[in-house]
C-alpha cells in the first residue's frame, strides 16, 4: 500500500511548457499521462494531466484501493498541467484522476493520454511503456521515407473491422487478438491481391456497437485485441509482408462520457461551451474546440503518435464534412456564422491544414484521406495552394451515383445512362479514392449482392460488373470485408463474416474476381500510373445508352494500353464494333462472365484484330451479359 501523501513534483522543461501552449507539441504523449521514470533514485511512475481549471487533482488506482484525495497532483507553473511523480507503481496497474472542480464537487476522469486502458466495460487507464516492441520493419520504413507520396502507384485497399472479419471456435473471448488476426487476415488479404489493409478505429471505447468511432481513449490500442505490444507485431508482420496499413481516425467529435473528454476539469475545456458550436445535434457528441492551441495538440500529437509509435502508414479522416461546416446538419438559428459570417468553420480549417502539413513534414511517404461528401474544393490538393493537404479524397459522389445505377432493373438503365459517365467530368480534380466502404452494407442498407436487381444469376453477374468498373475506373480502390465473398447478408458488427459461402462456387467465385481484378490492377502500368490526369483514360465510346455499353481506355506513356468494355444488360452482344487506341491484334484477359468466376463464359477467347475505321480503329467483341471485358493489344 502506498502511504498517504507520498507523491513528489516533478520538473518539466519549459520549452516543452511552451510548445505544449503553442499547440505544437508533436509529441505530447511522452509529457502528458503516465510513463516510467526515475526520481530521487527511486524507480515508479509520472503522472501529468491538463485540467488549467481545476481546483485540485488526485491521482487514484487499485494502488490505493481508489482513495481520490491521497495521492495530490501539483501544479506545474501555469501551464494548467498536474504533475507528480509516485514511486513504486507497476507496469499494468488501473488508475484515473480525481479532479475536484471550482464547485468542490469531485469527477473521476480517465487519463486522455492512456497508452494503454482496460476492457470494457470498465475504463481505467493502465500503467504502461512505449518502448518495449523492436521493430523489424526498417526497410519498408526505409523506402517509404524515399519514395514518398506515389500517386502513381497501384493501390487497392481492404476495409476491415477488427472484431467481426472473424470470431474464435472455442473460448470465452469474443475476438481474434492481433497475434490470431497476424497468422490469418494478413495471408488472406495477401493472396487476393490488396496493397493496403485499413483498419476502422482501433482506439479503446467502451461500446461494440460504435465500431470504434465512439473513441474513448485515444492514445490507447483497444484491449479487445491485445496489448500495445501485439497491434506492433502485427503491423510490423505487415510490412514485412509487403502489405501497408492504414487506420479510421476520429477527430470530428467525441462522446459525452462523464469520465471522459467532456466537461474535463468542470468546464468546456476539450469542446465549446455553446452547443451551437459544441456538440453534434444527429450524434449526440460534443465537438472539439479546434481553435484552442491545448486541444489541437492533443489531436495533432495524437496523430503522429500512431504513425511514430505504431508504424501506421496513414490515417482515414472520418466525418470531414461535419468539421469542415458550422451549420452542418443544423437548422437555421442553430448554429453560429464564422467571423466573416460564412458557414465555413475557419479554426476547424487551419487544424487539417496544420494537420496534414505536420503528418507530411513528420513521416514522408504517409498518407492522409478524407470522408468528405461535398464539393469543398481542394480536399486533396497542397496546402500552400490554399488545399486541405490531404493526400486522397472518398469520392462518395462516385460511390452514390454507381450504386443507384447499378440497383435498377437494366430496362431502366438507358435512361439513366449519365449517372456513370457523370464522374469522369470531375475525376480528375481531386486525388480520389473509390470506396466501397462499410457504410454501404449496414443499417438496412442491405449487402451489395442484395442490392442488384433480378434474379440470383443476375444479381451475382451485377455485383461482378460492378466490381469490374469499379476497378476499371480512374481512382484509388477500396473494399470492405466480405464483399469479396458475394454476402447476401448486411454486415452484423456482432458476428463474423459467411465463410460458409465459401461452400459454394458462384461466391467463391466473386473471391477469384477480386484477386483477378488486383492482379491486373498491380501487373498493368495503364491501370495506375495516370490515375489522376486525362492522359491516362480516354473514352472510347459513352453515347450508346441504348444498349447501356460503355466502353475507354486506360493508357500510359511507356506500356501497352487496356481496352475496356462494359455491357450493363443481360443480353449477350454478338459482333459489336467499338472503337480501340489502336490496330493489331488484342487478347482479352478479364471477362467477369469466365466460368472461374460462375459466369456463363460469353468470352473471346482468341486475338482478334482490329480494323481501320475512318480516322482511327474498330473491333468487334461479343459482350457478355451484364458483363465486362478488357483487352490488351498483343502485337
């Protein structure tokens, strides 16, 4: 038991007092919270939170059976931090802070800065280290660092949610840790093909059902899964497996949880005071205040932190549009104008600019992308150009248009014909990524497959189509878990992925399509290399909506072009002619209708060659029902 009152100042270097109010700490976890040290040759713990408007601050834990007013906190200049340093205390051992406010009235608090917390449903932060993992992964780090940002490199994500791509067979736990998730889904998402895995919030929160978007502890890896430790290795087995990670970051609100981030130290010292700017009316969910330079460094410190001390290759800004706009999901007198009285939220603005800038500068070759649903212009674009800084955009414009497309009965489809072509008169103005993404297959929306039009057969040939144009389509790719598995069911948070269709061939045939689909993305420069300018896709043909073809190409300077042609009916297009980049002979290596797949194997199986056609050249396909086809010259 440690004895009353034996907790001791500790010093802080000013420089780090001054960068930590200048909002520009970068790493402010190694300030912040509990670390190991040694003080007056004793060997314990420090312990440092911010709560500038406290009237005291106790440090309480299993240690001292959770007497809130034994072991005192001290002030630390004025900066607004409590500091003391207690000796003794262990690795892994539960804590909080009582913070009495200016009222007397006395909050157990959760320490923002954990690196490591308790499983739900309790929320204590637990005594641990940073640098306990040696790393093996130098030489991805290495070319990464020199590579830097490629925008014309191929890349194909898989969206995944840690606790349901599968469940264990046997035990108590509901969840595969990492060390289980690192020998499965890392040779998984390997053999079909995906450059990137991305992973939907891994930070601690108390609620299954928010998937991680609910964060309660932002510096700590959920103890669903395992320690600090295992989230490393299995990163770290990742990279050496040529596979890149990317994590769902949450900096758009945070929830109202009395011992959490809200109402710190008894005032609105993390988010606005005013609900009008400081809590979110469809979420529930107090807003940050990112105009305040303690509250920015918390976010700021708090991403780089996952790309230093985890190795995470980028971050997925979630909800930028909430950020981005102060009236955002709010009716007329329930928000309040910016300075200049626009609906632009300014300070919101210099935050992911400073934001991407930092990520940028800090780790080269790391990406940033943002979920952002409007046209704001220049998400993806530098920041001293007046940009966002991010390096992708979600085209959810994209996303929306081609599934509304895609679930009317083909009959229909003619007369909708611009609700594809609509996206290549704005593909290029900004760095986009094409998400197929978790929020597409759950709250009644329905599983892909369930949202194709007719009957089994044509609903599977549908989603393979799809799957094609997509891929086919200038833009980043991403998927979410099990859709490569043709699930009839919507995504249940609560369970695992079918495996059992695996059973049957049609599905195990979607699986093949998405490998097929990667190994053309990854073996064909003109599928990549111009994916953010005209000179890599030409359109061949977009006027024939009476038969709902669609046929370009997609080019490079320095490799043979491909050719690709969609048929969005169920009928079989004997010899029709279509346009070509050029003459000689063309094999067709993708067709969505190959029995591989389960099609009905409508193919070209030899060359053919193309003919002259007034001032360029024609050639004559047999186009698969709902399908597609690419065709590379041979001569």
């Amino acid at each position: 038991m440690i004895k009353a009152n034996s907790t001791r100042p500790v010093y802080f270097e000013p420089f780090d007092l001054y960068l930590f109010g200048e909002g520009k700490h970068w790493d402010l976890y190694k300030l912040l919270g509990a670390h190991p040290c040694e003080q007056d040759g004793l060997k314990g713990y420090r312990f440092a939170v911010w709560a500038p408007n406290a009237r005291a601050v106790h440090l309480t834990g299993e240690f001292n059976n959770w007497n809130h007013a034994e072991l005192p906190l001290y002030p630390v200049g004025s900066s607004g931090i409590w500091a003391a340093f207690l000796p003794n205390i262990k690795k892994s051992q539960l804590y909080k802070f009582s913070i009495t406010d200016q009222a007397g009235n006395v909050n157990y608090k959760a320490d923002p800065y954990a690196l490591f917390a308790e499983l739900r449903p309790g929320v204590s932060g637990i005594t641990w280290d940073l640098d306990n993992y040696k790393w093996n992964d130098q030489n991805w780090l290495n070319q990464r660092e020199k590579n830097g940002i490629q925008l014309n490199k191929p890349i194909s994500i898989y969206e995944v949610h840690a606790g349901s791509w599968r469940r264990p067979k046997q035990g108590l736990h509901p969840f595969l840790s990492f060390k289980e998730l690192a020998h499965s889904l890392i040779p998984y998402v390997k053999d079909l093909g995906f450059t990137h895995i991305e992973f939907l919030p891994l930070a601690e929160h108390p609620l299954d059902q928010s998937w991680g978007y609910q964060t309660g502890h932002y510096f700590a890896p959920s103890s669903r899964f395992g320690t600090p430790e295992d989230l490393k290795e299995f990163i770290d087995l990742c990279h050496q497996n040529e596979l890149g990670v990317l994590l769902d970051w949450v900096p758009a609100h945070f929830p109202k949880d009395s011992w959490g981030l809200g109402r710190f130290d008894g005032t609105a010292l993390y988010e606005h005071l005013d609900p009008k700017k400081g809590e979110h009316p469809d979420w529930g969910t107090y807003i940050f205040n990112y105009g305040r330079n303690e509250v920015k460094n918390f976010l700021l410190s708090n991403a780089l932190y996952w790309l230093k001390e985890f190795h995470i290759d980028g971050l997925r800004i979630d909800a930028v549009a909430s950020m981005l706009y102060l009236d955002y999901s709010r009716k007329e007198n329930e928000w309040i104008p910016n300075k200049y009285g626009g609906r632009e939220n300014l300070e919101a603005i210099d935050f992911i600019r400073e934001l991407n800038t930092a990520i940028h500068q800090e780790h080269p070759g790391a990406v940033t992308m943002a979920e952002e649903s409007t046209d704001w212009a220049g998400v993806s674009r530098p920041t001293y150009t007046g940009g966002l800084g991010f390096t992708y955009k979600w085209n959810m414009g994209w996303m929306h248009d081609s599934l509304k497309y895609m679930q009317l009965d083909p009959i229909y489809r003619s007369h909708n014909h611009n609700s594809l072509t609509f996206s290549m008169l704005y593909a290029f103005s900004e760095n986009f990524l094409l998400p197929l993404s978790h929020d597409e297959v759950v709250h009644g929306k329905g599983a892909l497959l369930s949202k194709m039009p007719g009957d089994i057969w044509q609903k599977q040939a549908n989603l393979r189509l799809l799957y094609a144009y997509m891929w086919a389509h200038p833009g980043k790719k991403l998927l979410f878990m099990g859709s490569e598995l043709g699930q009839w069911n919507e995504w249940n948070s609560e369970g695992e992925l079918d495996w059992v269709l695996f059973d049957f061939k049609s599905h195990r045939g979607f699986h093949t399509l998405i490998k097929d689909l990667n190994a053309v993305l990854r073996s064909e420069p003109a599928m990549y290399q111009h994916d953010y300018d005209w000179s890599g896709f030409s359109w061949m043909d977009f006027s024939d909506h009476n038969n709902s073809i669609y046929s370009f190409s997609r080019n490079t300077n320095n490799a043979k072009p491909l050719l690709w042609v969609f048929n969005f009916t169920p009928i079989v297009r004997y010899n029709y002619h279509v346009n070509c980049p050029h003459g000689g002979r063309w094999q067709e290596i993708f067709n969505s209708d190959h029995e591989r797949y389960d099609g009905s194997n409508v193919t070209n199986p030899n060359p053919i060659n193309a003919f002259d056609y007034y001032a360029g050249h024609r050639i004559a396909l047999t186009l698969p029902p709902l399908g597609a086809v690419c065709l590379v010259p041979i001569d």
